[in-house]
C-alpha cells in the first residue's frame, strides 16, 4: 500500500510538471510569437496556481506584467497608477524568482529591468536606489550567464540615460561611475550577441550620435532596414530609426 501511495503520487508530481511545462511552452508561444501579452500571462497564472514556487514561471510572470505594463496608456492619472502597479507586481514576481533560484540570471535581470521602469516613472533622479539597484542587478545578471544580451542592454542603456547629466552632478549622488564609454561597451556586446535585435541597434546608434560619432550611428540605422521582427515595437523602431536617419 505505501508502494502503491509513492507510485500514485510520483505520478502526479510528474503530471503537474508536465503540465507547468506546456503552459510555459504556450506562454513563451504568445510572448514571442504573437506578442499577445494578456493570454501569455494567462497560461503563466494557470502554471503558478499549480506550482507556486516554479522559478520559470515567476521570471515569466515578471516579464509579462512589464510587457502589458509598458504598452498600458498613460495618459490620466488613474493610467499612470495602472502602470506603477503593473511595474511593481514585477517586482514582486523579479524577487520571487531570486528566492526561488538565486543562482539564476533570469531573476536578477527581470529584477532590473522592473527597477529601471519604476525608477523612469518616478523619475530617475528622484529614484536614485533604484538606478544603483539596475546596475547591480544587471552585473550580478551577467557574471552568471555572460551570453545575456538583454542584460549588456540594459546596463548600457543606464550608463546612457544617467550621462544626460553632467558628472559634476552626479557624483554627489553615487552616480559617478556611469560614463559612455561604458555605454558603448556594452551596447556592442549585446549587439554581438544578438545582432538581429533591432532595439539594440537603434539605442546605439543613439549613443553614438550623443558622442559625435554618426558614422558609426548611420552603419547601424541604414542596416535595420533589413532586420526582421522580432519584438512588437519593431515597427516603430524601424520608423523611429529611418527618422533619425534622414536628421544625419
């Protein structure tokens, strides 16, 4: 009877797992396939019901309440505390799978990355924790799969955003240490590691216009022409790069 109770209930674990795996498997599809946000969130609350404490699907979870998040209007303030909300269950979830597997990249980067939209929507110089917090995140992301790509992006996108101000300014804040050289670095890794990404190409040409270099911002704008699409936004950064483009 014991063997029979171990049996049944191997079976069910296995079961479960099997089922927590399709819903991701349907969740990625609708992600990064049909970027329908709303039912790959869906598929991911169905698996998290059934295991509470899977670190895939918590790093999803996060993923997807940015995805829908962003693309919230945010035009009243009734749909700007939507957004915060959405950006702080993120968080929530980012933290959640740090718990879970804190040996794993994928909560250190969904950590930064609802910590860099929190602290853009608050401002980020009235959200300095959350900049430094970015930064740490996005390395510690990197020192455990250094093929991160999203990860260079994001910590290079922060050295960019916080060189807006001067240095003189930002030192007195802890901020000192971002600088475009940086920015640049690590813009190119993420490039090398995913050259198809038309994001990637369009913030660094944008880096590269910042620092007098449009030689170098014109290679990457004539060439996402030609890149397919891959993100929702592709469109618009497409338009966005041809714009900027036709300014050179």
């Amino acid at each position: 009877m014991k063997y029979l109770t171990m049996l049944f209930l191997s079976m069910s674990l296995l079961a479960q797992a099997q089922t927590v795996a399709e819903l991701v498997a349907q969740a990625d599809h609708f992600a990064t396939q049909m970027f329908d946000r709303e039912k790959a969130l869906e598929r991911l609350q169905q698996a998290e019901k059934i295991d509470r404490n899977n670190y895939d699907v918590l790093w999803r979870i996060s993923r997807s309440y940015i995805d829908i998040g962003e693309h919230l209007p945010g035009t009243t303030d009734a749909d700007k505390a939507k957004q915060l909300e959405y950006y702080q269950r993120s968080l929530t979830y980012a933290e959640a799978a740090i718990k879970a597997k804190p040996g794993e990249t994928n909560g250190y980067l969904r950590r930064a990355i609802a910590n860099g939209r929190v602290a853009l929507f608050k401002g980020v110089w009235s959200a300095i924790d959350y900049v430094k917090q970015v930064k740490a995140d996005c390395e510690k992301a990197i020192s455990l799969d250094p093929k991160n790509d999203v990860a260079y992006y994001i910590l290079a996108r922060t050295h960019a955003k916080l060189c807006e101000k001067s240095s003189m300014i930002r030192w007195p804040l802890g901020l000192g240490w971002a600088n475009m050289e940086e920015a640049l670095a690590n813009y190119e890794k993420a490039i090398a590691l995913k050259g198809n990404f038309i994001m990637y190409r369009l913030d660094a040409a944008r880096a590269y216009i910042a620092e007098d270099n449009e030689q170098k911002a014109k290679e990457y704008l004539v060439s996402i022409a030609a890149l397919p699409k891959l993100d929702e936004d592709d469109d618009t950064y497409r338009r966005e790069a041809k714009e900027l483009l036709a300014k050179l």
